[in-house]
C-alpha cells in the first residue's frame, strides 16, 4: 500500500493498468469517453481497446474522488489500485459457493475459497496497485459458474434449468464486458457443450436440454458482450473471430442436438461437414478473417506479435504460480474422473466439471494475469482433495485417541499411525510451508525485495523473495515520469519506446509516435536507428509526417517549397506506393535494401513494405539534401515539435541487458542474432563482450539519433579508444569529462537532462552518496566544490527539436588545400562556453548548411 500511495498511487498492473488509467483519467478530466485517441500512435491515432464496463464503474468512483483529491490522474489511479484487493477478497465468496455446489461439500467450498485466497499468482495480480480489473472480472464469473453449476444439475426441471442458466449468463457477461481475454474463458464452454451433445447422443439421451443450457449462456455471457466490445470500436481488433467461432459453435451444437431423433451416423458428419467447409471457405476467401476464427483477434501490431511470438507460461513458473505440489491437485482430479467418466457419463456436472478444469489449465496459460483469472480451476482442485483427505482419514479420532492415550508411549503410537502423520507431514512440510512462502513473495513489490532479502539472508542465506514480485512505477523508480512532466504544457509530440506512450499522455499531456499495442513502432524506431547526423533521422520524421499527409499536391508543394526538387518527390511517392517499382539499375526498392548490407544492414527476407520505404527513403533523401531542407519540409507539413526522450535501458551497451534496443532492431526488420543479441549493423559482440559484458558499437551506432540523443560523442571525438572506456569514463566523472546529449545532431536541443552527483572526488558507480540532479546545476558544482557525475545512470534524456524557422541557416563549402571538395567534414556552432548547439557534416560537394 505505502509503496504505491506514497508515489500517487502508482500502479504495476503494465499495459492493461495503464490503458485502463488513460481512459478513466480522460473521463475524469474531460467528461469524454472516447474509444479513439488521437494522442497516441501520432500522427494517426489508434483504437483504445479497454475492459468497458469495469473502466466504466470505476469512471463513476474515480469522478467522486476527484471531488476530494482534484488530480484527474491520483484519483483515477487511487480508485484502480483500490480496486484489486477490493474484489480479490470478494471473489472468495462466490469461490466458495461454486466449490460447495460442483462437489456437494461445505469442506470443499471452504477448501477452494482458502485456497483462492492464498493463491500466489491470484495475490500477485490482485495486489494494491495492480489496476487491471482481473479480481472485478473474477468475481462477477465465479457468481456466473455458480448458476451454471446450478442449471446442470436441475435439467430435470428445464424451465428452471433455463431460467437459472440466463442469470448465469448476466453474471458471466458482466464479467466478460469487463475481461479483453474473454476468448480463453469462452473456448472451455465451447469444448464442454459440444462434448455434452455428442456424449448424450451416443447414451440415446435427449442432448437438447443441456446444449441448450451451454447455448444460452454462451449467447447471453459471451455474444453480448462481443456485441458491446464492437460498438466501442473493436470488432476487428478484438471480438470478430471469437464471436464468429461461438456463433459456429452453438450452431453445430444446436442442430446436433435437435436432430437427435435422426441417426448419428448421418448428423455428425453432415453437422461437422457443414462447419468444416464454413472454415475452409474462409480461409480462402478471407485468410486473416479465418486467422481470427481460429487464433482470435489482437489488438497488437502485427509487427510485434510477430517478435513476441507464442507467449507461454513454463511448468516452474506455474508450480510457483500455483504452488510445487498443489498444481497438480487439479490433475489428479480430472484423471480420476476420467477413470470413471463411463459410470458417471449420464451426469451433465459430472462431464462439465471434468471438461472444464482441465481445459481451463490449458488455456489460460500465456501470462500471469490469465494464470491468476485460472486460479478458481486449481483451487477448486486443491478442494476436492482435501474433502476426500478428510473423509478417508478420521482426523477427530486420531486426535481423539492422541488426547485420551495413557501414558508416553501410548500416546507416540498413536502420533505416529502412517494414515494421519503422513497426511500431516505432507500438508505441512510440502503445502503450507512452500505455499506460505510464496505467498509471502507475491505480496511484496520488486521495489522493496531486496530490502526484505537483506531481513532473512543471514539466516536462510540467499534471497527467498523477488520470484513472483510486481514492479510499482513509484517516483523515484519510473523516473520518466518526473522527466515527461517538465515538458508539461508544450505542444510537441514524443519519440520513445513504446512502453512510455501512455506515460507520455499522462505526465507530459503531449502525443506520442508509438502506442502500448506496437502501433508506430516501426516508425519510432526507424526515427531513432536512423543516423542523426547525415539527416537519415531527419528524414525518417519526415516520412513519417508524409505518410500520414497522404501524396496529393498538398504534401508535394510543401517538398518542392522546401528545396526538393520535383523528380526526387516523384520517386519518394513511388516507392511509397509500391517497394516492387524499379528504382535504380533495374531494381526496386526492396531488391536494393535486401542486397545491399553496406547501405542498409542485414535485414530479414520478408522485410515489411513499411520498413523498406523507411530503409531505402531515409538514405535515399539524406543523400541529396541537408538536414537544413528535411527539416524545413517536415516544418511545412504542420505536424507537432517532435521530442525525442531516451532512457538508458534503451541503449545497447551491455550483454544481457539490450532487450530493447534488440526489439526495436526487430521491428525494423534487422536480423538479429539471438545467440549474442547483436545486430550486426550496430554492434558486435568480441573480446570485449566477452571478458567486459560490453558490446563494441560500429559506426552506425554512433551516429544513430538514439546514441546521439543519450551520450552524443563518439569515444573518439571524446577522445578515447574504446567504448568501454568511454563509458567507464562517464559513470564517474570528474571535471575534465563531459558528456554532450545530442551532439551532431541538427536543429535539436536539451529539454530535461538530469545526471547522478557526487561530493566526493574519490567515488565511483557504486560508492554510497549519489543523488539525482539537474545536469546544468551538478556540472556548475562540479567546477566549484568538485565531486563525482555519474552521466550513464540510466535515467532519461529529451531533447527538443527546434524548428528551421527560428535560426539563420548559415551554408558554405569546405576544401582541401588544393580546392577539392571535402566530403563528411563536421560544421559546428558553439557558444562562448563552448556549448554545442548545432552541427551538420558535408555533402558530397562539400557543400553544408547549419
């Protein structure tokens, strides 16, 4: 609680905590409720695809927050992070119920609700701070399978089956309006109702009453929320293929069923004929529609699911999740009814409750927040043995006969009857204890693990928590927020990785290139691996701003006006059209940047469209017009001041720790050799990887606008050899080093730079004594009482472009001794401090303007 309260209350719940914060904030602050937003995956906006009803009620407890508070942004993250532990410790309630009901057991009900209730992965994903809904989600469906339960197991009465079955649909419609997963929850119903009607008619039973039980609730808890989901904008992005894949379903189901009195040798298969050539006229008509069916939507980039790839939880993770012994609780349970299903086959409970767990274990398995949604399965598995434990083992008389026993070794004999010790032994030693242990480990954030490590290492001696922790975006942790809100109020737009767009709307009120679904990475990355100092970067924004401006006359005047020169436009709108068009000897665009590695890099084969315009177009521009001409281009076009904020995690210096810069490397397409993380391009891994962990960057790394916005000077221009030296150099620096955030870079200047100070001359990275500081204040420190500057801490860097309009552009041409023209001479403007504020190279003539 105080980690996260202290810090605003921050949240920890990623992506889908922070989807859900932007739009309640909205709500909040402008009355509005919008499923498109503008302000993310700049120039272009992007669909805001969020749980609506759970975002809807806590819309209504956050706006009388803010009637306390006043802050949009605190009430709207206090009513989220309020909302975790709020409904987890509801949701044991209805767990009960269910457990009672499915087994016939007060035992089993209190068994499953114990368990709920101290499950790891559930505390984990219902912590305070979490903000994902998952417990709102959670309650509302264990009250919809408690109904379903009930309905199955009154079909003798089918009025009353059905009228029990539509409220179990009500609660599990509320619950999925309120759950983006809903497709994993759906797909176990799906697999139990159509294996219900082919089990009934294989017993010559009357398979219409339970079909109609699963129909019902499938239509009412699942269809109706698609329905919602596709008013608020996002049929495609998230309902379209498992609202058609249920629709099929039900379907095969009710006609198997109601065909009952006809032969099953002729309805199954023209039933299942009829679906299998739905589907395979799908995927011949439309593939992505059949994808869809099949897979279900995303709301991601198709970019980066492809990067992601197939997300799954691995077997020690789940045992974590779920407890070492406990996991498996479930399993046996399902084996066990599997044994006997012949014998109990004509009970519609019977199957639906063996179907069912054991599905949901498989499907709900790809991260923690559906671990944490499955949780109910094993508990209810964790119930069913217990209640047999204590019915096959007299525990009252094994106590009994302990208490009553006469003398010492009466009483030993009796402890230590094989039956109950055993039992005991094992609850104790191999449940409660690891249990306990990692349910301790849940409920602590990573941002105070190592402070409750340092408690217990001397006498356990190594570090029992951090396993199933969660990250809290506390103040002094998510630094990009301090850093995002000292741009506050200025009407520019943000490049930076993805996983800070949200933050960007949220602290610095000012758009963002990217979104948190992948949308615009290609683009922000194409801007930030371009080289900065050639203008590639510059025109990279400038693509990006004529892309979204469209081909017309509108966008080639503004070119042509800036010193473009009509051919050139024409090429630049040919190869946007099509990257198969010969553009140079006979090759297209996309045949040079797959050819040519010098130029581009080693790309993948099936490079994307997208990022051959950028690849070829960025070079193709840099190499004919000064970054002076780009920039007024892009001026002309309208869109936003760009800013450009870059934090150390994004930079590829050390091996282990370049996940980022390797994904954005991958959405550009670059191969990238997963055995070392390198891109060959910029980085290798040799000696120095090898005995320092530090890459050795190539040229193009160096003049990439992401290194030229973070450190600026090359190791040579700063004077020394190797980067590792450069970088050891800068984490303690003295007065006589300075690093010089966008450094050849033109029409750029710093907006926020803060670096770590130290008093004392003699420390190092890792003496105590740091603290956080304006870059200016701590250098003009530095001069007059000395100390240390750690310039590579990792925090975050923003520079601001300045636009063409509001300088002199100076142009001249340099040349050696013997009137040549030289090539890539640096031109630089300074101050009297000797501040770098400009810089550009020379053209092929030799040509530069600044």
């Amino acid at each position: 609680f105080s980690v996260s309260a202290d810090s605003g209350f921050a949240l920890s719940g990623g992506t889908d905590a922070s989807n859900n914060l932007r739009f309640i904030e909205s709500i909040v602050a402008d009355h509005k409720v919008r499923f498109t937003d503008n302000w993310l995956n700049y120039p272009d906006g992007t669909l805001i695809v969020v749980p609506v009803l759970f975002d809807a009620v806590m819309s209504v407890f956050a706006l009388l927050v803010n009637l306390v508070m006043d802050d949009p942004v605190q009430s709207s993250s206090a009513v989220l992070a309020f909302s975790g532990p709020v409904f987890g410790v509801l949701a044991c309630i209805p767990m009960y119920f269910v457990g009672k009901e499915m087994f016939s057991s007060k035992i089993a009900g209190y068994a499953s609700a114990g368990f709920l209730a101290l499950c790891p992965v559930f505390v984990e994903e219902s912590a305070f701070s979490n903000g994902t809904g998952m417990s709102f989600a959670l309650f509302f469906f264990l009250i919809g399978i408690y109904y379903l339960v009930k309905a199955l197991k009154g079909l003798n009465n089918n009025v009353s089956a059905y009228k029990t079955s539509i409220i179990a649909g009500i609660f599990i419609a509320i619950a999925m309006s309120s759950w983006i997963d809903f497709r994993q929850v759906a797909i176990p119903l799906v697999i139990v109702m159509v294996a219900q009607s082919i089990i009934d008619r294989f017993k010559n039973r009357d398979p219409r009453p339970a079909a109609t039980v699963y129909a019902m609730v499938l239509a009412i808890g699942f269809v109706l929320p698609c329905v919602g989901y596709t008013v608020a904008g996002s049929f495609d992005a998230l309902v379209s293929g498992t609202m058609f894949f249920i629709v099929l379903a039900i379907g095969f189901a009710m006609a198997y069923s109601w065909t009952y009195k006809k032969s099953w040798v002729l309805t199954f298969p023209v039933c299942a004929g009829v679906c299998l050539l739905i589907l395979l006229v799908l995927s011949i008509v439309t593939p992505q529609f059949y994808d869809y069916v099949l897979y279900g939507n995303s709301p991601l980039d198709p970019a980066l699911v492809a990067m992601m790839g197939k997300q799954s939880l691995t077997l020690s993770q789940l045992t974590s999740f779920y407890g070492v012994v406990t996991y498996w609780f479930v399993f046996l349970v399902c084996l066990y009814m599997l044994f006997r299903v012949l014998k109990n086959a004509h009970s519609p409970i019977y199957i639906f409750t063996m179907v069912w767990l054991f599905v949901m274990t498989l499907t709900l398995g790809h991260d923690s927040l559906q671990a944490a949604f499955a949780a109910p399965v094993f508990a209810l598995g964790f119930g069913v043995v217990i209640k047999v434990a204590l019915e096959r083992i007299n525990f009252k008389a094994y106590f009994a006969g302990i208490k009553t026993g006469a003398g010492a070794k009466t009483k030993i004999r009796r402890i230590i009857s094989p039956a109950p010790l055993l039992a005991i032994l094992v609850a104790v030693l191999l449940v409660a204890g690891p249990n306990m242990m990692q349910v301790i480990d849940a409920g602590i954030p990573s941002n105070e693990s190592e402070k409750y490590n340092d408690q217990i290492r001397d006498v356990v001696g190594n570090d029992q928590f951090g396993t199933l922790s969660f990250y809290i975006k506390t103040d002094d942790s998510w630094t990009v927020k301090d850093a995002l809100k000292s741009i506050d109020g200025q009407r520019g737009a943000v490049v930076t990785w993805m996983s800070f767009s949200d933050d960007v709307k949220i602290y610095a009120n000012m758009k963002s290139f990217t979104d948190m679904y992948g949308n615009g990475t290609a683009a922000a990355s194409n801007i930030l691996l371009a080289n900065g100092v050639n203008g590639s970067s510059a025109a990279a924004l400038l693509l990006t701003a004529v892309m979204s401006k469209g081909t017309g006359d509108d966008t080639k005047n503004a070119l042509t006006e800036s010193g473009f020169s009509a051919e050139d436009v024409q090429t630049i709108f040919e190869v946007l059209d099509d990257v198969d068009k010969v553009v140079k000897d006979d090759k297209s665009a996309k045949d040079l940047v797959l050819e040519d590695y010098g130029t581009y890099g080693a790309v993948e084969s099936n490079i994307s469209d997208k990022n051959v315009q950028y690849l070829y177009l960025t070079d193709f521009i840099a190499s004919n017009y000064h970054s002076t001409t780009i920039n007024k281009a892009y001026d002309k076009l309208g869109l936003r001041t760009p800013y450009i904020m870059v934090t150390g995690d994004m930079m590829p210096f050390f091996v282990g720790y370049a996940n980022v810069f390797d994904q954005m490397a991958m959405l550009n397409d670059y191969s990238v050799d997963l055995s070392y993380g390198t891109v060959s391009k910029f980085m290798t891994y040799g000696y120095n990887a090898y005995i320092n962990g530090i890459y050795d960057l190539t040229q193009n790394a160096f003049d990439s606008m992401l290194y030229r916005t973070y450190i600026g000077m090359s190791p040579s221009e700063a004077g020394y050899s190797t980067i590792s030296e450069y970088l050891n150099a800068l984490s303690s620096a003295d007065a006589s080093v300075q690093m010089h955030p966008g450094y050849g870079l033109s029409n750029y200047d710093v907006a926020y730079w803060h670096v770590m100070y130290n008093k004392s001359n003699n420390a190092t990275s890792s003496s105590d004594g740091w603290e956080e500081m304006d870059a200016a204040e701590a250098i003009a420190l530095q001069k007059t009482s000395g100390g240390r500057i750690n310039y590579i801490s990792g925090l975050p860097i923003i520079l601001r472009y300045v636009s063409s309009s509001t300088g002199e552009v100076v142009s001249g041409t340099v040349m050696d001794s013997g009137a040549q023209p030289m090539k890539d001479v640096r031109v630089v403007a300074v101050d009297e401090d000797g501040v770098v504020h400009s810089t550009t190279h020379t053209s092929e003539d030799g040509t530069f303007e600044l």
